[in-house]
C-alpha cells in the first residue's frame, strides 16, 4: 500500500503505477526546493551528457530519483527496500549504475563546486586542499578479500581518503578494502587532485 494514495489516472509519470511526480518530500534526505533550484540546472546538463550515450532513455521525475538516490545513501538501506512513494527500485539503481559508471556524479560536485566558489569570490579552481582518511571496522560478514587490518589504529575493515578546499567543499573521495600501513593516499586518489 503506498505511503500517499494517489489515484494513478491522476499521475504526471508515465509508467503505470508510478507516483515520481507527484510526491511530496517527507524525508529528510530529500532535496528541499532551494536545494533544488541550485542543483537542477547542474542536474539537467549531467543528463543532457547521459541522453546522448546508448540505452533506454529515463522517464521517471529527476528530482524524485535524486531523492531516492539520497534517501538509500543516507540510510543505508538496500536497493529493494526503497519507500513506493519513490520511482521503482530498480529504474532508480540503473539511473545510479549509469551515472556512476561514466563518472558523473564527480562532475556534478565538481560543476557545483565551481558555481559557489565563484559565489563566494574566489577563484574557481582551488590551489591549497586539505586531506584526511578515516579506517573504519568492517563487520565479521564482510569477506576478508574486501577488508584488511589498519596496524596504526587496529582496525581491520576498509579505510577512505577524502580532499576538500579550504571552503569544505569535496574535491575527491576514495575508499579502499585493504588500508594502507604507510597512511599515505593511494596513487588514484592523487591523480584526481
């Protein structure tokens, strides 16, 4: 039973059953509309980019599938279990798989990025970056290929690098299963710099 009953003839999605576009946000992962409003004309380019490349074109809500994006993101739940108030999981994972594999996310924040610093007058591309990296405990679930053991913090799990500017905003993130015992970032993570 969905969430907010909506008669489906009354619907703006196309696909049968789908309510994408007439949602309301009642989650706190979903965008709010001033959010919105700043990241949809980044959001439409990165689509535009995602029209031109093969395959079936998406058909759900933009927003409403950036909301379920953020929605499993911030809860960590899995794909399936997606509120039906959302487009269906599945058209919501093959738009994540999509836009992941051709990088756009990272163009996205990067296009993002760019616009608030011009904002707040400073230059566009940032010279000083700060980096950090946290090792995080992996569960006893977790195969040992896809986990190692940190000796500086004994922790055996996964450990993740991330850069931003001066301002907070994120240049690069990097995860890796095995840590690095000499706690410098991995070559890639470098490379994106």
């Amino acid at each position: 039973m969905p969430v907010y009953p909506v008669v489906a003839s009354n619907t703006n999605c196309h696909t049968p059953g789908c309510r994408c576009r007439d949602r309301v946000a009642p989650y706190p992962s979903d965008l709010t509309d001033a959010q919105w409003e700043l990241l949809r004309p980044e959001a439409e380019r990165v689509m535009a980019e995602l029209r031109r490349a093969a395959g079936r074109p998406m058909v759900h809500d933009l927003r409403a599938v950036l909301d379920a994006v953020f929605y499993v993101v911030r809860n960590g739940i899995e794909w399936r279990a997606m509120p039906v108030d959302f487009p269906p999981w599945d058209a919501v994972y093959a738009f994540f798989q999509r836009w992941s594999q051709r990088g756009l996310p990272q163009q996205l924040v990067d296009r993002l990025r760019h616009r608030l610093r011009v904002w707040a007058r400073r230059d566009a591309q940032p010279s000083p970056a700060v980096v950090d990296s946290q090792s995080v405990k992996a569960a006893d679930t977790v195969g040992a290929g896809t986990r190692g053991f940190d000796n500086g913090k004994k922790i055996n799990g996964r450990k993740r690098h991330i850069a931003v500017d001066v301002e907070g905003l994120l240049l690069v993130s990097h995860a890796l299963s095995h840590p690095d015992q000499n706690q410098h970032p991995p070559d890639p993570f470098a490379n994106r710099l």
